[in-house]
DNA sequence: CACTAACCGAGACGGTACGTCTCGTCTTCAC
DNA sequence: GTGAAGACGAGACGTACCGTCTCGGTTAGTG
C-alpha cells in the first residue's frame, strides 16, 4: 500500500483552478494567445497571480492546459480501408485544430513550446501522443490486411498529417473544405500503401 | 515612362538598413526570436530606434526582411521524374528551414504572422511564392510526361510539404535525417501520380 | 471613532519611498531640474519606474515632495518691531530659495507648476502656506503695537515678499547680500505701517 | 567708410523669419511654452527646422523674441508724484506681463533662462532693461522734488517690482485686480521715500 | 484548542520592452 | 548659401507585463 506523507497546511481549492482553466480559455479566444497576459487571467478568474504560478510555470503550461486536456478522445471507427480510417484520423486532427480555442492558441502556443528546450520535448507526448495511438492502430490494421508493410513510419507519417493540417488551417488560415480530410488523406494513403 | 515625382528630404542611408538587417539576423540567432528587442537590434546597429520603425511596422515585418529575403532562389534541376524533382525541392525546404537563422525565427515569425489578419494575408505570397512556382513547374513536367494529371491541387500539397518539413523540424525539432526528403517526396509523390 | 477599512496588497515599502526621494533631491541638484528624468531616478534608487508613478503622478510632484518636504519650519523670533519681526520672515524665506536643492529646483518647478492647472491651485497651500502663517502672526503683532492697521493684505505682501526674494535669486541669480532681508524688509515694512 | 564684403550665395528670406515668428506666438499660446516643439514651430511655419536653428541657438531665444521684442515701450508720464510714477511703471509691467502670449511663456522661459549660464546673464539687459531705464528716470525726478535720496537702490527695487507682479500674476495665476499696480505702488513708494 | 503550514486575494516590487516624441544635426535637391 | 523636407542617433516618456514577494486572513491537519 502506498501511504502518502500527510498533507500539510491549507489544500488547494479546486474552485480556483477551474476559474482559472475558463479564464484562460475565454481570454485565449477574445485577444489571441500573443496578447493575453497572465495578469489579465487573474482578474478574470478572481484570483491572484500567484495562484496561477502555484499551479502552473507559466502562460503555454496554462494555456496547453486549458486547451487541449479537456479534448474527448473518441476511439475511431475501423472502416475496412486505409484510406478510410487515415481519412477518418485526419478528420479528427482538422475538428481539433479548427476548434476556436486551439485554433487562437496553437500558433503561439507551439512556438512557445517549440522555443523552449524542456518543452519542445514534451510536444509529442502533449499533443500528439492519443494521434499516433491511434495512427498506431490504423496502421496494425493495414498490416493485418496486408494493405502496408510493416515498417511504416509512424512518426514521419504523423507529422506530415499533423503538419499539414496545422499549417493548412493554423498558418495559413485556410478554411476547411468539406473534403479536405479526404483529399489528404488519399495522398497520404497511396504513399504508403504496399505496392 | 515612369517619371517619379522628385523625392524630397534627405535619403534614407542604405548602411543604416544593412546594419540593421545583420543585427536582427544576429540577435535573432543569439536571443532567439520571442527574446529579441527592437531596442538590442537599434543597439546593436549603433541606430535610433525611430530609424528601425521608419522602415518596419514591427518585429515580424523587421525578421521576415532580415532571414527570407537574403535567400537565393536556385532553379530546380530536372531529374526527369516527379519523385526525383519532389526529392529537390523537399531537400531545398529543408535546407531553407534548417538554416540557424530561420530555425530560431520561423516558430514565433509565423505565429505573429498567422495572429495578425494583415500578415496571415501575405503568408502564401512571402514565405511560400518561390516554393508555389518551383511546384508548379515540378507538375507542368509531370504532366508533360503523362505522370500526374492536370488537375493537382499545388497549394494544398505546397502546404503539405511544407507543412511536413516546418512540422518535423521547426517545432517538434527533429533533426533532419540525411534520407528524409526522399522519404517525404516518395509518399507524396506516389499518392498524386496517376494511377 | 475612524475605523480604516483594512488595507489589502502589500503595503508599500517606505525604504522605497526614502530612496526615490533621495536620489531624486541629489539629482536635482545634480543636472538641474529639466534634465533630470524619472528613469534616472528610479535607475539611482534601484527602483522600478512604476513605483514611482505609483507614489507620484509626475516630476513636478515628487520633485516638490523631494525638496520642500524636509523643510522644517522654525518659529520667528519677536523681535518687538514690525521690521525686525519682517526681517527676520524675509530672512527665512532665502535661506528657504537659496539652499541648493531648491535653488536647483525651484524656477522650473514653479513654471510647471504654473503651468498645470491643477497644479497652480495648490501653489498657495504648497510652497507659501508656512511663510503665510508666520506673516499673519507678524502682523497681529504689529497690530497690537499699534504700527499697522487692521486690513493688511496678506496675501499681495506676501506676493511681493516672495515674488521679489525668488525673482532676485531665483531668476536673477544674485547672491544674497548680508542685508539683503533687511533692505527688503525695511522698504516694505515702512510700506504699510500705519502713518 | 566701412566697407562689408559681400554676402554670398542666397539672402536669407524675411518671410520665413516672420511666419516662424508668427507661428511661435500662436503656438506658445495654443500649447504652452513647455509643450510647444520646435518641430511644431516649423511645421506651421512650412519651414525646415534648420532655418529656425540657423537663426536662432533654441527655443528660449526663439520665443523670447517672438514674445517680449515686439514690445513697445511708450514713455511713462510724469505725474508729479512719486507714487503716481511708480502706479504708471508698475502698470506697464502689469499689462506686459498679462498679455496671453507673455502670460503663456514668462514661467518657462524664465525657468530656462535661470537654468542655463550664457542666458541667466542677460535676463536683466533683456527683460528688465526698458523697465529699470523708466524707473531710473522716476527716480530722478523724484530726488529733484526731493522726495527721495541719491542712493536709491535701482536694482532692487525693481526685481521686486517686477518679482511681485511675476510672481502674483504669472506664478499663482491671479487675475489682475483693478487697483493692483496702485496698491503695489504705494507700499514701495513710501518704503524708499525720504522721512 | 492552540499551533503550524499551505493556501488565498490583493497588490507592491525591480526590471525590461514597448512604440512615440522631441532634440539638434545632417544630407539631399531646387533655387 | 538658403530653402523645404525629412532622415539621423540619442534618449526620455508613461504604460504594460513579467515572475516574485509580502501583507492580512483562511482552512485544514497535528500535538
């Protein structure tokens, strides 16, 4: 049995933290990620900076968490092809980033992620980490239907799909056509299909 | 014939721009992009700040100018297939994007640029044009070979390839593996072909 | 009995307050009163600019605070005549324009004063209200000797007095004379005694 | 015969030296003397800043001039009386020192000329002159009647003439009472009258 | 029931950067 | 050489945030 060392002192209320999730999230879309200030989360939310640093080290810690752990990862549908399940993964990727928190977010966000060694280590497993188990799986399933070899680039592949997502929307600031995932996905499809 | 109305007033002093220009790429080396000041870069440039504004709107305007527009646009060879020619321009992204100036300004650049409605509208003509013209080339061989038809959607593969390569090296950071243009331009390459 | 509401924050730190005004009364003396800037104040006292705007809304006003603050108002002697007891008054007043600090500070100090309405309705109670108390009991003195009527004007002889010790000092520049008090004392004292 | 050698190249323009003096009257008033800019003074004028600065050192000797030089200087009458002379003397400085535009520029430009040397020098050959030149001569008459003695401190006396009237009405602001220049008059004058 | 420890809202703290303004000088072309 | 125009290096302005610190006060568990 694991026994933890007793807690000492006041807890923290949990009424604060998520005063602040909804602040940060609010603020996020109404000025951009470049321009909302900590300070302005905390008179939102009612509360003093400090509570914000005592939870979190700063504005991408906050604002990753006010963002992108909230998101429901639905397990997607085996559709018998490939190219239908990439067309279905794909999809996901395009109603995650075109959500209007993530959509005002991700640009600062991941530049703050990205300029920051100890966080630009974490960008795997943050944000992509529930896209390549799934990508996983599309692939094993490929395999076992002999569509694709079994030493698909998971990674590589990953980061083209999520590259050209972000960019097309994020960057770029494309809307998304109705048939982009497919578009896409059929490109990358027959890419790696087995010949 | 153009007559220019004569201009009036002393001439800007083209030294003071290049000074300018080589302190930002600099500092923006040094500091990185989110760190640098306007203020360090007039230091640096032994120059008035006024004189930095005069001549840019801002940071983003200032760094564009002084990473991507030293950049020598070489013409792509024929190779004499679509794989082949996708490889060199794929390879001509990495190089532009691995270059240490670009690396530690394009995150934060193209956050600016995509938060600001003004620059996101200038993103495909300023970062993307000569990438767009050596695609499109690329497809007008293809298709005068018979291997690609004639409706490729250039942007949206564009922003896929581009896409692929600013994801997988400027924000997850990944260094750039000797085969991965190759890789890159094989699974594009097949999934655009004509079947 | 006055109840505070409780202060809430941090309160601020005296020793802050102690230092802005010292380094503001040495700089004054130091480059004078117009070339003296709040970022070099803050700079000598090793404070932030805001916790000087914090505390004062300008220059004029904590160059005020920082120069006749200090001044500690002795009472004047009765020397039993009227121009002795004005000698004495007149006296203090340039011991009051000539110290260094405010001889440094006063010509641009009153001009911004001067200069801001706000400001030029406080000059009364500010600068002249101690001389103005000791003038008052000067003349109830005289007026119960019998050398003055009852209707002095306070105020326009007090104009004079000071208006002519900060216009010969101040503006003019001249040293002070041994007997200067004295001479201005004896023209003005003679000046409204009762004929 | 004295002989000048020829001035080469362009003569200067009158009517630029009096559209700037023109439009440094207008604005001293507008703005007020400490937030009136060169820079402003030029653009009114549609002049260049040099062709201010090649006639004159700053904005000190540009307003003193464009303020206290059109002055005229009637001759004051001789009232038979010593205080009559002063009441007439000290309401000439009343009305200069009233005008708008003195009004708007006496506090700070005396501030400057105190704080700098070379022009702390001339303020009495520059303000005082045509004043101490009228008082010199009431004083005459006066020692002719014998109404006063030889040794009448002209200095003095008028720094604080002019002091009081500087004081009263440009420092604290006051408005000009209708008996003023009397009442001034007649403290001084019977101070320094003969017993 | 006192004590201790961590939390809380508020706001002051030293510091840095912002973008604008003014200074007095300099540099161009036109007259 | 003078003129208007305007660029130049310098540096002050007052504001906004940063992340930390310091108050009085609250809320828990411990002795």
């Amino acid at each position: 049995m694991t026994s933890f060392p007793a807690e000492r002192g006041r807890p923290r209320d949990e009424r604060s933290s998520a005063a602040i999730i909804k602040a940060t999230a609010e603020l996020v879309v109404e000025s951009g990620y470049a321009a909302m200030s900590i300070g302005a989360v905390a008179a939102r939310a009612s509360v003093g900076k400090d509570t914000i640093y005592r939870r979190w080290s700063g504005k991408p810690e906050l604002v990753y968490e006010a963002v992108f752990t909230t998101t429901d990862t639905a397990d997607l549908p085996d559709t018998g092809t490939l190219q239908g399940d990439l067309t279905a993964l794909v999809q996901s990727l395009i109603d995650e980033f075109s959500a209007p928190q993530a959509a005002a977010a991700l640009p600062g966000l991941l530049a703050d992620f990205a300029a920051t060694p100890d966080l630009r280590a974490t960008i795997r497993s943050r944000f992509l980490k529930p896209a390549k188990e799934r990508l996983t799986e599309v692939f094993d399933r490929a395999q076992q239907r002999g569509e694709a070899g079994a030493d698909l680039p998971v990674d590589l592949v990953l980061d083209t799909l999520a590259g050209a997502v972000f960019f097309h929307l994020g960057i770029i600031g494309e809307r998304p056509a109705p048939d982009l995932a497919r578009r896409i996905a059929a490109m990358i499809a027959r890419g790696i299909e087995a010949r």
